[in-house]
C-alpha cells in the first residue's frame, strides 16, 4: 500500500509539472498563409487612450509607457507618422503622450527606450526644452568599463539607442559587450542566457562595426538556432521546461536576421520547410493581435503586438525608414480609441476593421530621399502586406488581402503593470512572472512527493 501510494504521489506530481511546463495538450492557432500588417497597426490604434493618446494594454486602465514607446517604434517601422495616429478632434496623438514623458525617465532602460522610439519617430529631440535627452544617454556610460546603465541589458540598448542619434559608441562599451558573452554564445539577462538579449546583443554589435562573420556573431547564432523549434520558431531558453517557442523570440530574431542582411528562408535558418516567420504569424488570433505562445496565451497583447509588427515590417532596431506617412489618411474612423477609466473585460476583443489605405514607404528608402520630397510624385496608397506563400519565401507588396485564422486559443488578458519595471526589452520583465509559475508548480510537485515518502516511511516504522 505504502509503495503504491508513493507511485501515485509521483504520478500526479509530475503531472502538476507538465500542465505548467507546457507539455499538456492545448489548442493550437493555425498559421495563415496571408498576413496583412496593417490590420495588427489598427488593432494597435484601438487601444488608443481618448484622455492621453496612449496606448493601454488590455486588462489595464491605463495607458502604458511601455507599450505605448514600442507601438510608436512600431509604427515608424511600419512607415508610418506615430503623430498622426490621433485619438479624438483634439489631436491627442501617440507621440505627444510620448513626448510629454520623456523627461520624467530616470532609469537607465527607460532613457534608452524612449531616444529608440523618438529617433525612430524622426522626432528631433532637441525640441524637448525641459531636459537634454542626448546628454542624459551619454551620462549613463562608464568611461571605465564601458558599461552603459546597470547591466547588460541597458548595456545593449545603449548601444542601439546611441546609434539612433548617431552617437559614437565607445571601443570600450564594444569590449564590454564582447566579454559578455556566455560559453554557450548567448547573452545573460539576469535569468541565464537566453534568446531576445542575445538578439539584441547581435544587432548592437553589428550597429558597433562588428562584422557579421565575427566568431562572436557566429557563435550566437548557433546559440539561437539550437533554440529553433519544429515548428519553425524560437523558444526562450535551453532549460528543460521550454519547449516551445514565443512571439518575442521569434520577433527579436527576426530583427537580428535583417540587421545580418539575411533571410529568413535562408537554409541556415529553416527548419523541415518553415520559418521564424511561419511561426510567429501561426500566433496572430482573428482580432490581428499576437499571442505571446501557444501554453501562455495572449498575457500583453498590445505590446505582443508592437514587436511583432517590428519584426514582420522586415525592419530592425534602431528602425531606419524614409518618409513616414500619415497614418490617419482616409482611415478617421478605422479605429475606436476606449477611455482610460474604463476597466476592461478580459475577454474583450477588437472591433473588425477594414485595411488601411495609405501609402508606406519601403525601409530601404534613404533618408536624403525622405528629405526631398517635394521633388517626388505621389505613389498610389496602398496597404503594406506581409505575404507567406507555399514556398515559405517572405515577401513585401501592395494589395488588400484577407486574413483568417483559427481563434480556438482561450485568450487571457493579465493586468502586468509592465511600465513599472523599468525594462526595455522582450522577455526579461516578462519571464520573471512566468518563473514565479515555475517555482510555484516545482513547489507543489515537492510538497506531494515529500508527502508520500514521509507516508511510506510512517508506516515502515509502524
């Protein structure tokens, strides 16, 4: 009886494990073959504040710093004016909600951040007369080690945002970068290495000079494809409860591929015939907005969202694009901003919306051409689509395409509070939460299997 008991015990606690490890059975989006990209940025503008012109994540009743610095990043990836995305008569848009915090920031991340979405806004930012953002960025660098903020995390960003206003990044800070990298040629965010940070190390060494056949960017990039999935995507990390990948991780290499000048069909990073694209646009749900995974659900839709968008805008952080356009061209009633006192259903969904019509100028567009477009004749507006064909070749066009999806994924909507935590990038505020399931299934996994073998040995001395 005791040994039978002790087998049970076992049993359910590892099952406790697999439920919250990501091994259960659970529904599954099914990727489409069309993608169009401006059906996600209106999905973005829904979520406009009527009071701030911010962008509130769904479960809040606020508008988020955070999210509402990437949907300007976004947008500017996109080829689109976040100044015009404006959320009632009053002309409350998304960069002044931007602007009118910029020098509230003390945290180094939160500096870095908002000079990355700015730059990428063509904001010049010595129109902001209460505080100098240029010198707040470059106070953050040790002349010593090099190091940028606190750690390595703002030591990436910092490099990425120097280069967004062109600023000299120091031989040093490069050095520091370098010495970073782990022997498995990730980078550590303060949980292990793993996959954004070690993305965004990559394209801030390549922001830096470093050429792309360097043993350092090699090496990261076997690091990340060991974490390619059958399914095409990229998983967060090599522990032994990832199992699956995520939306952030597959965006984040996204944009280091681009920043590489390399593809994501290219045979290096495929896998039996699909692609980190496959994948991430396999997390779109019908209401255009990204899941974070297929276990995880939706957790931060809106910021799930803006990085997505980054990604599949085949653009890169810091976002070099041309003329950015006005987003509210024949699309004044395309979207439905919500109020900030508005507490809303986590169940919600977006309103159906009809695609953009505006033209979106192609990232490659050099910024002398963007600065001469008086001499230009106007292009026809079309929306910008992201289309996956049956070759799984990626590729930029102009038309109006549907896109369906599956929606049998149960969506849920936590209220993180995210702008609190003073990170500006993917996964690192996130993982800690989801780390905290970890501990706590690991926990009660101990608790049952403590309680069977105290049982046997009970009854042993009995």
């Amino acid at each position: 009886m005791p040994r039978s008991l002790i087998g049970k015990s076992a049993f359910v606690a590892f099952f406790v494990l697999v439920q919250f490890s990501g091994f259960s059975a659970v529904a599954t989006a099914q990727a489409t073959d069309k993608y169009q990209l401006s059906d996600s940025l209106n999905f973005l503008a829904e979520r406009q504040s009527l009071v701030d012109g911010g962008l509130i994540e769904i479960g809040d009743s606020q508008s988020s710093d955070l999210t509402s610095a990437w949907s300007v990043i976004a947008f500017s990836a996109a080829g689109f004016d976040s100044a015009t995305v404006d959320s009632s008569e009053e002309n409350i848009n998304l960069l002044n909600y931007l602007t009118d915090r910029a020098c509230t920031y003390t945290v180094s991340t939160d500096i870095e951040r908002t000079v990355l979405a700015l730059s990428a806004a063509h904001y010049d930012l010595t129109e902001i007369s209460s505080c100098n953002l240029r010198n707040s960025l470059l106070s953050l660098i040790d002349p010593v080690s090099g190091q940028i903020g606190l750690d390595t995390t703002s030591t990436v960003f910092g490099v990425l945002a120097l280069s967004s206003i062109n600023g000299t990044i120091p031989l040093k800070t490069v050095d520091y970068l370098r010495a970073s990298q782990q022997p498995d040629g990730g980078w550590d965010s303060g949980w292990g290495t793993e996959s954004n940070i070690t993305a965004q190390a990559v394209m801030a060494l390549v922001k830096s000079g470093v050429d792309q056949n360097d043993l350092t960017i090699i090496k990261a990039k076997n690091y990340l494809k060991n974490l390619q999935t059958s399914t095409g995507g990229i998983k967060y990390d090599n522990n032994f409860w990832t199992t699956e990948s995520d939306s952030f991780s597959d965006s984040f290499v996204l944009q280091m591929i681009n920043a590489l000048g390399e593809a994501p069909d290219d045979d290096f990073w495929m896998i039996d015939g699909k692609t980190i694209s496959d994948d991430l646009i396999s997390l779109k749900k019908d209401d255009n907005s990204f899941i974070f995974s297929q276990t995880w659900g939706s957790l931060t839709p809106v910021w799930n969202t803006a990085i997505a968008v980054i990604a599949l805008s085949n653009n890169q952080l810091p976002i070099e694009s041309g003329q950015l356009v006005d987003y509210q061209t024949d699309n004044e009633s395309n979207h439905n901003p919500v109020e900030n006192n508005n507490n809303l259903d986590s169940n919600q969904t977006s309103t159906q919306v009809s695609p953009l019509d505006s033209t979106v100028t192609n990232n490659t567009t050099s910024q002398n051409q963007a600065n001469d477009t008086e001499s230009n004749a106007a292009t026809e507006p079309q929306p910008l689509v992201v289309k996956v064909d049956q070759a799984k070749n990626v590729s930029i066009s102009s038309g109006n395409i549907d896109s369906t999806n599956d929606d049998s994924m149960n969506l849920s909507y936590p209220s993180l509070n995210s702008e609190e935590s003073g990170q500006v990038q993917g996964m690192s505020d996130r993982q800690q939460s989801i780390n905290w399931f970890y501990l706590i299934s690991l926990g009660i996994c101990g608790l049952i299997f403590g309680i069977g073998v105290g049982y046997y040995f009970y009854q042993k001395n009995v």
